[in-house]
C-alpha cells in the first residue's frame, strides 16, 4: 500500500536580509543629518526550501525511520486488505451454491471487514501524517537558521522560494541557487552521515521531493498576430 507523504512548506517563500542594518551610520556635519548612504546592490538567491530540509542526511534518515516504524501496521492494513479481496472473490464464485441466509452472512462479514479497514486506514495514515508533519516542522528550522546565516555571510539580500507552487520565480540561473549548498553546510553542522545507499525493496516508500532544475524559463506569451 503506497502512502503518499505531504510535506508542507512552514517558511515563508521569502527571506529578506536586512544587510544595510549592519552598516554604521555617517557622522554628522554642521548639525545636518547625514545624506542617505546609497543601497547596495541588490543580490538575490533561491531555493527549494522543501527539497532541502527533505534531502538532508538528518532529513533522510528521520524520514525513514518514520517509515519503518510505520511499516508494521501498513503490512497489517495490506494482510486485511487481502483478505477482504479473496472473501470478495470466494462470494463471487460460490454465490450461485449457497442459500440466501448464507449469501447475507458472508456479505456482512466483507463489509464488516471493509468497515474496520477503512476505519484503521484513516487512523494509521492521519498518525503518520501527524509525526511527519512534527518532524519537519522541526527540521525545517534548524535548516533555515542555516540558510539565514549561509545568505547572510555571502551577501545575499533576498531568498526566494522556488519550491512554493506559487513561486514568483519563472527563472534562475545555476548560480543563484543556493539548495545543495544549504544541504551540504546543515550537513556538516548537523554531523549526521549520509545514510546509506538503498535498493529496490530496501529503499522507504516515502515520496521525497527531489531537487527542482535550477533554471526555470518563463513562459512566452502568445504572439500577437500581424495585421494583414
């Protein structure tokens, strides 16, 4: 049984850092306030905030021993699932052999069974998204005083979101896109290892979001036709 994972986003699309906070104000002269000192240039990085909380080393095996802790009762849920699919089928078959009070008894055990799935179904998955959601809320920030402090030893005085399904970001280049480097930096803070590399049936069912292409090109818009 494949769970679907919804990993919500809990920072804002954007990070403003106020650089020119830091700078000290020009001293007076003749009692007139100093002139405004110009603004920086303005630089500007983007990430897949989601992507990088989830492909951490920390996120990673956080994620899959949540799986597996899962993993019991999902095999449960499919042992009970089997079952109500074979009485189905045996109902099916035989329905033509057996009397009507038999035909009603064994039609009310399948939906009793059906009922009880559903019920520890819904259960199961509203518990599992409940710890997921606690477990990235977590994480998600401890990786974004990383990346605060990433972008603010480099300069950077917006970060935008481009994992956000409303990213205002139609395109960036590879430079700017600061994810793998905020991964690698809570990597080495955090001092998990990467977990290690899994195959087939040993890798979690989780659907973790990989990393977005960095360049995003903005769509055209329709040409105008040329007046004939």
């Amino acid at each position: 049984m494949k769970r679907s994972l919804a990993l919500a986003v809990v920072l804002a699309s954007g990070f403003v850092l106020n650089a020119s906070a830091q700078v000290p104000s020009a001293p007076l002269t003749s009692g007139a306030p100093a002139p405004a000192k110009p603004a920086g240039p303005t630089k500007i990085a983007v990430i897949a905030f989601q992507v990088a909380v989830a492909q951490t080393n920390e996120g990673q095996r956080n994620f899959a021993d949540l799986e597996r802790k899962y993993d019991p009762k999902r095999q449960q849920l499919k042992t009970l699932s089997d079952e109500v699919d074979n009485l189905t089928k045996q109902l099916q078959a035989q329905a033509n052999t057996l009397s009507d009070a038999e035909r009603a008894s064994r039609g009310k055990t399948i939906d009793d069974k059906k009922k009880q799935l559903q019920r520890d179904a819904e259960d199961d998955q509203n518990d599992f998204n409940g710890e997921m959601q606690e477990l990235y809320n977590t994480l998600a920030s401890k990786v974004g005083d990383v990346m605060i402090a990433y972008a603010e030893e480099r300069g950077y005085t917006l970060v935008l979101d481009i994992a956000q399904q409303q990213s205002p970001v139609l395109y960036a280049t590879d430079s700017t896109n600061i994810t793998k480097a905020v991964i690698d930096a809570y990597n080495v803070k955090s001092g998990v290892p990467a977990p290690p590399a899994q195959t087939g049936s040993e890798a979690p069912s989780s659907n973790l979001p990989s990393a977005p292409a960095p360049k995003r090109p903005a769509t055209s818009a329709p040409k105008t036709p040329a007046a004939h």
